[in-house]
C-alpha cells in the first residue's frame, strides 16, 4: 500500500509543486514505472480483468485518438491529451491491481480523507491569511466578497478545489456509520463539520449543490425510512444553511454574470456537435473554438470535443462502473458481515455520483475521477457473475445519451444567456 498512498500524496498534497526539496521533480516519471515493477513482479497483475468498463476505457481512448486524426491535429495534442489517457488508463490499472483486499481499500480511501482533512485546514487557514500554503491567493469571486479558496495541482480554481472535499466528504459518513461506539460518532462530526466550514469558503455554488445531493442520498438512503422526523430535521437544516450563505453562492444571477458564461459555453457545445456530430472538433480543442472560455462542464465539453461516439463511450465507462457497485449491493444486503464492505461501496457509488454532479459546474475531466473509477473494479471482481455487456445496457446508454442531448439543447434555446442577466 505504500505506492498508493505516496501517489495520492502526490496528487492531493503536490509537495513536487511547492515543498522544498521536490519541487520541479516528476514524481509520476518516479512513482509509475516502480509501480507497475511491484505489480509484475508480485503477481498481482493477475487481478485485472477486462470488463465492459475497462473495454469502454480502451475504447473511449482510441476514440479520442481517431477524433484528433479527423480533425488534423493528432499531432499537436498528442502529448497533453492522449498520452494522459493512457496514463490514466495505466494508473487505473495499477490501483485496481494493487487493492487486493478489503483492508487495502480501507486504507486507500482513509488516506483520502485524511488529506482532504489536512487541506479543509489549509482552505480555512488560507480564507482567513488570504494567501495559501502553497503561496496561491484567493480565487476570483461572482460579485464583491472576500474571495473564495483554491488549491494548486489539477485543484488550482475554488470549483475544482471544493472536489476534494466533496469526494471524501462520503466517506466521512461511511466512517460515522460503521462505527457503533458513540466515542467514534462524538470524533467524526467535528469533522464533518470542518469539511461544512471548508466548502463554505470555498465559495463553489456546484460544491453547495453537490454536498446538498450528497447528503440527500446518505441520509435519505440511511435514515429516512427508519424516522420521518430526521427527515423534518434535515430538510429545516438545509433551508436554515441556505439562508446564511453567501449571495454569490445562492444566486444564479450576478455581477459579473458567470451563469450567463456558462450556459453561453454550453450552448458553443452544442453548436459543435452540430457542426461535426461524429467526431466533434477534437478533444482539448473547446478554449480553442470558443477563444475564450472551456466548457465548466464535463458533459458538454466531451460532446462537443469528441462526437456522439465519444459520449456513447464515455457513459458507458461510467454507467459499467456504477452497475457493479449496484450489482455487489444487490448480492451482498443480507449478508452481516459484509456490512462494512456494503457502506463502503454505498460511499463510493454517492462519491462519484457528487463528482458527477460537480462536472456540471465545471470541468472535471481529471484524473481523480479514473481512480474512483478504478475502485469501481474492485468491487467487480468480488460479483459471484462477470458482467457481460447486453442488449438492454446499449439501450440504457443511448437512451442516457439521447436525453443528455435534447436537454442540454433545449436548457441552451430556452433558457439562454439572457435568462440570467
């Protein structure tokens, strides 16, 4: 576990970006090849499967590489645009390969709430000094105010940022529910409500939304149908939390008119598809063609980039990734001593759907989500049947995509820019 944990050091701490002596080295040129020797040499190569979802990882990739090849600039992108893919897809390996056991995947995404832990501290710290650990300032904010904390790395902007917390923010509760002992509860919510003062910094609108949805669906799946009052009790303290919020976290329309920005952004999307709806304008190619703004949405960003063929591929990498968790939970619910395993793969199920939710406030296209992604596998590989990719689940995914498409035309013609002037 040493491997996994250094990487996830290096992705969310980046001590390589600005903690003396790492700065300027490449920690991946490092860390990637001792990693696949360990993988190799120990066997564990043996645990990788290659389901639907790992197919429609290699597909989503080669169809990237066939976009920018119809667009004539293959050439150009290739280093910062198909070779981080297949980086992603090997890390995506590598994680899947190493996590053998269940304590391995406890432990990976403990450490994960124990960094998201340390930068709650660095976000606070940072919103009341102004100025970061890293020496990064506060970000850009809709209207007058403070400014709104970011960190540095793929974290660099208050929206991507407040990922961090609302990716680990699951596994908070999962450490809340499975321990029994009211000392344990009495320890994880000061917590949890360090993380609610963290993202309350943060300033992120996509972030509030996100952790509201979150919530929603732990407690809601947890509590609800056991005591209708929790029900009464969570709905009266979302409200009271809205109504103590910033404006610029609540309004959808604002001074320097950043809601009109996107849906201008989404509608760009659209107008690419339009243009080349098989193979879109090349993926890394959005800033390019708009010449000003990316898309602050995943969604819109891949379809316009890639084509319809790419969408397909790229829902169906995450819809195969969420059928095993619901597949596990389904075969696993009656079983008492896979209680743990069961709240932990509820978590991560309510993670990567928060990052979901935020990858439609910003783009989100990075690697954290492949290492959610990959842990998806894990949990696979423990299914008593191998998925099998059927007729049913290309249905699914088209009728996905086709609805994705008409609403988004649809919210960008009716709903336009000047909807929030």
């Amino acid at each position: 576990m040493i491997l996994p944990i250094i990487y996830l050091i290096t992705l969310f701490i980046a001590p390589q970006l600005w903690i003396e002596p790492f700065i300027g080295i490449r920690i991946d040129l490092y860390i990637y090849p001792i990693w696949a020797l360990y993988v190799l040499l120990s066997g564990k190569y043996t645990n990788f499967r290659l389901g639907p979802q790992e197919k429609f990882f290699i597909l989503w990739i080669v169809w990237i590489s066939i976009s920018l090849i119809a667009n004539g600039v293959f050439i150009e992108r290739w280093d910062n645009i198909v070779f981080f893919y297949i980086k992603w897809f090997v890390l995506y390996f590598l994680i899947s390969t190493s996590l053998t056991s269940n304590n391995n995947i406890y432990i990976f995404f403990f450490v994960i709430v124990v960094l998201a832990i340390i930068l709650c501290i660095e976000g606070i710290d940072h919103y009341q000094n102004e100025i970061g650990w890293a020496g990064q300032r506060l970000g850009w904010i809709d209207g007058p105010g403070k400014g709104r904390t970011q960190w540095i790395n793929i974290f660099d902007g208050p929206g991507v940022f407040c990922v961090v917390y609302t990716v680990a923010l699951p596994f908070i509760l999962f450490m809340i529910d499975i321990n029994s002992k009211i000392i344990y509860k009495i320890i994880f919510f000061p917590i949890f409500g360090l993380f609610a003062v963290a993202i309350y910094f943060n300033g992120s609108r996509g972030g509030l939304l996100t952790t509201l949805a979150i919530l929603s669906m732990h407690f809601g799946r947890n509590y609800i149908k056991k005591n209708k009052i929790i029900l009464i009790f969570i709905v009266v303290c979302i409200f009271s939390v809205i109504a103590f919020l910033p404006s610029h976290m609540t309004q959808v329309s604002d001074e320097h008119h950043s809601s009109a920005h996107r849906v201008e952004m989404w509608a760009q999307g659209c107008e690419m598809i339009k243009q080349n709806p098989f193979f879109g304008i090349g993926r890394g190619g959005f800033a390019e063609y708009t010449g000003q703004l990316v898309a602050h949405n995943s969604l819109v960003e891949i379809m316009g980039e890639t084509g319809l063929p790419g969408l397909f591929f790229w829902i169906a990498l995450i819809y195969f990734s969420l059928k095993q968790l619901l597949i596990f939970l389904n075969e696993n619910i009656s079983i008492k001593k896979k209680e743990r395993d069961l709240i932990l793969s509820r978590a991560l199920f309510i993670s990567i759907i928060g990052y979901l939710i935020s990858s439609m406030f910003v783009t989100l296209e990075y690697e954290l989500f492949y290492v959610l992604l990959s842990a998806c596998s894990v949990f696979g590989r423990h299914l008593k049947l191998p998925i099998e990719i059927t007729t049913k689940d290309i249905k699914i995914i088209f009728l996905i995509e086709f609805g994705w498409v008409v609403f988004i035309n649809a919210f960008t013609i009716l709903l336009g820019p000047g909807a929030f002037s």
